[in-house]
C-alpha cells in the first residue's frame, strides 16, 4: 500500500478546534486507500510560552534541558491530533521522535537528522493506523532528546517519506501555495502551479518562509514530490519537483526578500594574517549561517572581508568570532545594520545573460542604492536599506513582468 506523509503546523494545529478539522484530511487520506503518517509541528504559541517560563528560571538554561522542554510542544500537538482522529472512529497512534525512529546527531537545539528506524512506524502501519509523529525532534547516540531548530517538521516529514519511500509529501501551510512573491506585500504576486527543487531552495535561503531549505534538501536528494498546500482553503497547491515546465518562458519566477540583515566586516593587519578559510570553517562549526561574502584586496589598504549575517545570529557570530581572534588574526570587526537581502530567482536565468545588469538598471532608476551583490546561476541577491525593501521588490516584480504569470487551478 502506498505511503502518504502530511506536515501541519502553526495555525492549522493552533487550537482543538482547528486539530479536529484538519484531522479531516488524514482521515480522507486514509479512505482512499494510503497508509498516512502525520508529523505535526509545535501547537500554537506553546513553545514560546515554555520559553518564557525558563526565562522566569534562567538566563542561561541547558542546550539538553531546553530540548527535553520544548519537544514537549509537538508531542502535545501530536496526541491531541491522534485523539481526535480516535473519536471520529479511526485507529491511530502517536510516536515521539525518538519513538518514531528518528536518530539525529549530538548538537542540541539545531540537530541534523543521521537516520531514521521505520520498524515500528511500519509496524503500525500494518496494523491500519494512522501514525502521528512529534516533529522537530529526534534522539542522539548518548540516548539524549534533541530538537532540530527552524524547519524541524517539515525536515522531519520529508525523512520520513525517504526512509519509508513514500508517494508524496503535502505540507499544510496558511497559504495556498508558493507565490511569485509574498502576496501580504507585493499586490500583484501570483501562485505558481509547479516550481522546480533548486528554484524552491533558492528562495527558501532568500527569505520565503512556506519550505525550510533543509527540508527542501532531502526533497531534491531523494526526489520526493512535495505539494504545499493550504489547510484552511481546498484549493490545488504548488507541485516541488525536479523539472517544471517554463510557462510564458518567464526567465525570472519569483522574487524574494528578507529583512533584518546585517553586514560584518573583518579587517587584518596584513594579507599575511587573512584567512578565509579558518575563519568561516569556525563559524560553520558552530552552524552560523554567512551569505554574500565580498573581499577586498588593494594596494596600500588594509585587507578586509564582509559578509551577511541574519540578525538573530549576530550575537553569536560576535562571541564565536571574539573567542577565536587570536588563532584567526584579524584586527577589527565592524558591522553595519539596517539591511535588506532582495532577490531574484529562476531557472531560466542560467542560459539568459543580461538578467543582473536589467535588475541593477530598474533599481538605479528607482534611486535603491546596492551595497552587495551575490549571484549564482539561478539567482542574483542584492543588499539594499531595510526601508527600501518592498520597494525594490515591488519593482522587480513588475520589472520582469511575474504579475502576467496566471496559472488555471
């Protein structure tokens, strides 16, 4: 019988009420004939409400004892869910991370998934049930409860269709699908039928906050279909998939944005002293996230290197980078806050020239000054003032004529 594994989270759990509706699509799920695994994500503000009571306790609470606390929220939110599917008459079961097989490794608060045992997910399974998984959390070799930080459930879901190869993931959101860009903001903004894995990543890593990238990851490594999909609304959602097909020819798909960025500068003494290499092999040690990265080598100036950092890891980096000054032999560092990331994304870019200077041109002419720039071939990222942002992103939008992609649902 083929697998079916569905990811709700936010507001589709956020009260009893809204479990009990969205356990509706589980149950028809089940009547067409699919062996269907849920993972739920956090109900509600409950894990902002725990955090609140460590902070009345400590201003320096445990990594372990964190994660023990707040794999509590989605084990909530997971029996809730299989209790209401119980008293609308179907068998169900609900499993922790770690009863469900899911072993990650030793980095608390941000574990990475190594493997996962589906023995007793199939086990249950076989017996007709459905089987409701607290996402975003696993166990690691020392028998510890770890947390997998930002995407956990929807990383968590898409294991999980790996490991039992399932048919399809749908992860159920409070839109309807991905955008050409967040509608909330850009008027004109359409939804996108299909849209290829490395677009999707692109513009999770750029700002759009539906997919986490490393749920995006394990979808394009095992080439698991994932359909994103409202759970409010049911309407036909956005296929993720290898290939899509280039409607209109629209060499620019989307546009993303994400505010809140911050720009560090390093300066050395000398080249000498200047390397690249230990510096953000120590800050990838300690998972923090860098983007555009510029050097800046001239004669008779002293070297530096900048580089984008989101603001919620900026203290972080400042105290990785200060207990490692000495081994990395930098001098200074500055920053600069008050910053945007804006993006635009496509696979058609890679065999279109021309698309940067179109962009960098309409932004000229709209008087957005660019402060840095990052390419690939399926994206272009610029840094521009915070209060520039939806501005830019506006224009870009229009610039490469995506209010003109209408899809028929």
């Amino acid at each position: 019988m083929a697998s079916i594994i569905l990811k709700f989270g936010g507001p589709a759990i956020a009260s009893t009420e809204r479990i009990q509706e969205v356990a509706k699509i589980a149950m028809a799920k089940k009547e067409r004939g699919y062996d269907v695994v849920v993972v739920t994500a956090a109900m509600g503000r409950t894990a902002k409400d725990l955090t609140k009571m460590v902070r009345a306790l400590s201003d320096d609470a445990s990594k372990r004892e964190m994660d023990v606390l707040l794999s509590t929220s989605s084990q909530l939110s997971s029996a809730l869910f299989a209790i209401a599917l119980q008293e609308a008459g179907y068998d169900a079961v609900s499993l922790t991370g770690w009863q469900a097989g899911v072993q990650t490794d030793a980095k608390h608060f941000n574990a990475r998934i190594d493997q996962i045992n589906v023995r007793r997910m199939q086990g249950h399974m076989t017996q007709g049930q459905i089987v409701v998984v607290a996402g975003e959390q696993g166990i690691n070799a020392a028998n510890n409860i770890t947390t997998l930080g930002k995407g956990g459930a929807e990383t968590t879901a898409v294991a999980i269709a790996a490991a039992l190869d399932a048919e399809r993931v749908e992860i159920y959101t409070n839109v309807d699908g991905v955008y050409t860009a967040d509608p909330s903001h850009i008027e004109k903004a359409r939804k996108l039928q299909e849209i290829s894995y490395d677009e999707m990543l692109e513009l999770s890593h750029l700002g759009s906050h539906i997919l986490h990238p490393r749920a995006v990851e394990l979808a394009k490594k095992f080439q698991i279909p994932v359909i994103i999909r409202s759970s409010v609304v049911d309407t036909v959602g956005t296929l993720l998939k290898e290939e899509v097909e280039m409607e209109k020819n629209l060499i620019v798909r989307g546009v993303a944005f994400e505010a809140d960025i911050i720009r560090l500068t390093i300066g050395y003494d000398t080249y000498s002293t200047a390397s690249l290499a230990d510096m953000f092999a120590i800050l990838a040690e300690n998972r923090i996230n860098v983007d555009i990265i510029v050097q800046a080598i001239i004669e008779g100036v002293k070297p530096s290197v900048s580089f984008t950092i989101l603001k919620e890891e900026f203290a972080e980096a400042l105290r990785v980078l200060e207990n490692s000054k000495l081994s990395l032999g930098f001098s200074f560092a500055d920053f600069e806050i008050g910053l945007a990331k804006v993006s635009i994304i496509g696979s058609g870019m890679a065999s279109n020239p021309g698309v940067a200077a179109r962009m960098f041109d309409r932004l000229r002419r709209e008087d957005i000054p660019v402060k840095m720039v990052s390419t690939s071939e399926i994206k272009v990222s610029v840094v521009v003032p915070q209060d520039e942002m939806i501005r830019a992103a506006n224009a870009l939008h229009e610039e490469f004529n995506l209010e003109e992609e209408i899809h028929k649902q």
